[in-house]
C-alpha cells in the first residue's frame, strides 16, 4: 500500500482539505477542482478492480511457474478373500509410490509469462481508469462551474431587467414610451426567469453527476476561481505518445499474453512425461524360512500425440485467431487515440483563439454598446427595441465568452488524458 509521505505534494493537499470539508460543518469551505479529483481517486471501486485483478495474476504466475502437486500411491495389494490375510499369499504387498507429473515442454515457463503480461495489462487498464476517471470529474466539475456561473450573470442581467421594467413603467405613465415597450420589458424579464429556471435544472443534474465520485461534497459551494488544469506540450511524439497511453499499453499486454497462449497450445506437440516409484512390501516367510525380500517398482510414462488434425491444429488456430482478434483491438485503439488527438488539438487552438477576440473586443464593445444605448434610451435618442437588444447582446456575449472559457478546460482536460497528466 502506497503511504502517505509517498503521495505528491499537490495530492497531499487536496485529501487535506477535503478531509477539512467533509469533516467540518461548521466550516463551509468551496470544493475546488483538485479536491474533487482527489476525492474520486481515493475510493474508486473500478481502479481498485482491476488493481485486484493485477494482484491476482501476479500470484497466478507463481503458480503457474510450479509443478503439479505429486502423487501419493498407497495400497494392499493380492490380498485373499478367502482368508484376508497377508501373510498366506506370497503375492501379497503393501504397496507405497510417489507419482510426478511433468508438463508438456515449456508449459509451464510459458504459462508463467503469460499470467504476468494479464497482470501488467489490469494494472495498465488501472491507470487508465485513472486517466478516465480523472477526465469525467474535470468535464463534469467544469460543466458544474459554467451553469453556477452563468446562472450568476443572467441573475445580474435579471436585476438590470427589472430597473429597465420599473423605468419603462415611469416613462409609459409619464407618456414618453407606448404599452408595447412595458409589455416587451415584461417579456424579456420573463425569459430571462425561464433562463434561470434552466440553468438550476442543469446544475442540479451536473452536482448529481459529481455526487457519485465525491459523494454528498457535490452539493455544497465550489470554487469560485475558474480552475486550473495541467499545461500540455506540443513537443512530443505522437506515435511514442500514444504506444504508451495505458490503454495501448493494456492492448499490448494482452496481444503478448495471447502469444504465450499460442506457445503454450504448441507444446501439445509435445510429449507430456510422468514418473513413478513405488516401494512393495512383502509379508511372510519363504519356504526356507527366511524372510520375503522387499521390491522396488519404478516407470515412466510418456503421451504420444499422434492424431494432432482435430485438436492441436485447432486448438493453436483457435488460438492464433484469439491473438489476431487482440492485436486488431490494439491497432483500433491507436487510431480512436489519434483521431481523438487531432481532434481536440485543432478543437483547443480555435478556442483560444476565439477567447483572446472575446477577451480584447467583444466583451468591452458588448457593454459599451449596451450602457450607450440605456442612456440613448433614457435621454429619448433611441427606441426600447434597440436598448433591449443591446441588453440581451452583452448577455449572450457574456455567456458565451465563459461557454468558451470552460469549453477550452475541457478540451484541455481530454488532452490531459490522451498525454498523459504529470499530476498522478
């Protein structure tokens, strides 16, 4: 088991503060990203799964490295039934024998190795379930983060809404707007009402995602910095990149493993040996009077695969199909990972440049245009059909301005898991 001075630095962190969270009610503290991530990897049953089954191929191995258990042969034999005794008969023996077994070949060399290529490839799957589990709590966390956020600036937008309901009121009342601009006002406060009722949906849904990592943690305040996630590097090599993904690298194992199966099947070519020795005693006299002299036996045996057409040639087919099938499942997930790899590069790079646009120009023209077209509209310049677009423009551009600062984290965060993350 690993312990806890092992543990990076930045995992040390996160169980500490979470420990503070969950054992603490009379501090609230926000759930930050790195604390849900730490959270989900301290008690996930399907890393623990496969570890288990690494474990217990490793011991499989052990096992299979050793000869079969011998024999032990013990018995009366050529006892009369007439008389029962051991004595009368000098054919009579008790007989006591060690027989061994030897394997065909390299079976059991062969079945060693391929009982620990099966556990390097659960441990693999383990670190991928990592890689993946990490990947579901950053795309769900984030997804959290974007609908608590946005909810906080359509209720902001809500609140300059309804200043723009009240001052549409006086105007109408004083008889500088018509009926039609109250009713709008209305609508569009209503809207936004719908809008907000969405987002909560959305946030419930997404804290319910997150509880079934983190547990009962999902539903208290999250972090209100927007989240940090690893760099990625470009400088890499693809093709060495993704060999040594875990989940190529769990393929791998299991192509090797279904190659020693084959080995192992080819041995049935082979002879398999037995070995016996026995030690026979003799009761009774000889007719001189002396006593029976005891006997030894020893044999050897020895199959003789002669009719090979219809089991070992199908069995190594069989088995050469099975290594076949495993290798193709390799290959398929190379290209799923490359394709995913090119993808969300390409997917990454057009939302940063689209962030830095929002970043430099359109939020800034967004509320300028809208606070110049409240006073326009104020001072009677302009119609309430062009302030309320004004104000549902900077809305819409501020929304989707975080829509693309969240969307870039979680390209980033599938990236993390084709690359690799530095952190675990």
């Amino acid at each position: 088991m690993r312990s806890i001075g092992a543990l990076p630095k930045k995992q040390l962190l996160g169980l500490a503060a979470a420990f503070i969270i969950t054992n603490s009610p009379e501090v609230a503290l926000a759930l930050s990203l790195l604390q849900a991530e730490q959270l989900a990897l301290a008690s996930d049953p399907v890393i623990m799964g496969h570890k288990a089954t690494s474990r217990s191929f490793d011991a499989e191995s052990t096992a299979s490295g050793t000869l079969p258990d011998p024999k032990l042969r013990l018995g009366m034999f050529n006892v009369p039934l007439d008389t029962f005794s051991t004595t009368e008969d000098p054919s009579t023996q008790l007989r006591i024998g060690i027989q061994q077994e030897f394997p065909r070949g390299d079976t059991t060399d062969l079945k060693q190795q391929q009982s620990k290529w099966l556990a390097q490839a659960a441990l693999a799957q383990a670190n991928d379930e990592k890689l993946r589990l990490l990947l579901n709590v950053r795309d769900t966390y984030l997804n959290l983060y974007y609908e608590i956020q946005a909810g906080m600036i359509v209720n902001e937008t809500r609140q300059l809404f309804t200043k723009l309901v009240k001052i549409t009121e006086d105007q109408y009342a004083e008889g500088r707007a018509n009926q039609q601009d109250v009713i709008r006002a209305d609508l569009e406060l209503s809207r936004l009402d719908d809008r907000a009722i969405k987002i909560q949906g959305n946030e419930d849904e997404y804290r319910a995602q997150l509880a079934q990592w983190v547990g009962d943690i999902a539903w208290q305040d999250i972090d209100s910095y927007i989240p940090v996630l690893p760099g990625i590097s470009d400088a890499v090599d693809i093709n060495e990149l993704l060999t040594q993904h875990p989940s190529v690298m769990a393929e791998t194992a299991k192509v090797e493993a279904s190659r020693k199966m084959i080995e192992v099947t080819r041995q049935d070519y082979k002879p398999g040996i037995g070995a016996f020795v026995e030690y026979r005693k003799r009761f009774g006299e000889n007719p001189d009077g002396s006593d029976r002299s005891d006997m030894m036996a020893a044999m050897v045996t020895m199959d003789i695969p002669l009719f090979t057409e219809n089991r070992q040639d199908k069995r190594v087919a069989a088995r050469e199909q099975s290594a076949n099938a495993a290798r193709y499942s390799r290959d398929d997930k190379l290209r799923v990972l490359k394709r995913m790899l090119e993808k969300d590069r390409a997917i990454y790079k057009r939302l940063s440049e689209r962030e830095l646009i929002y970043k430099n120009k359109l939020i800034n023209s967004a509320t300028s245009n809208a606070e110049a077209s409240l006073n326009a509209y104020q001072s009677g310049v302009t119609e309430f059909t062009t302030l309320m677009r004004a104000g549902i423009t900077e809305l819409d551009v501020r929304l989707e301005d975080l829509r693309i600062k969240v969307d870039r984290l979680r390209t980033q965060a599938r990236l993390l898991y084709i690359t690799g993350d530095p952190e675990i």
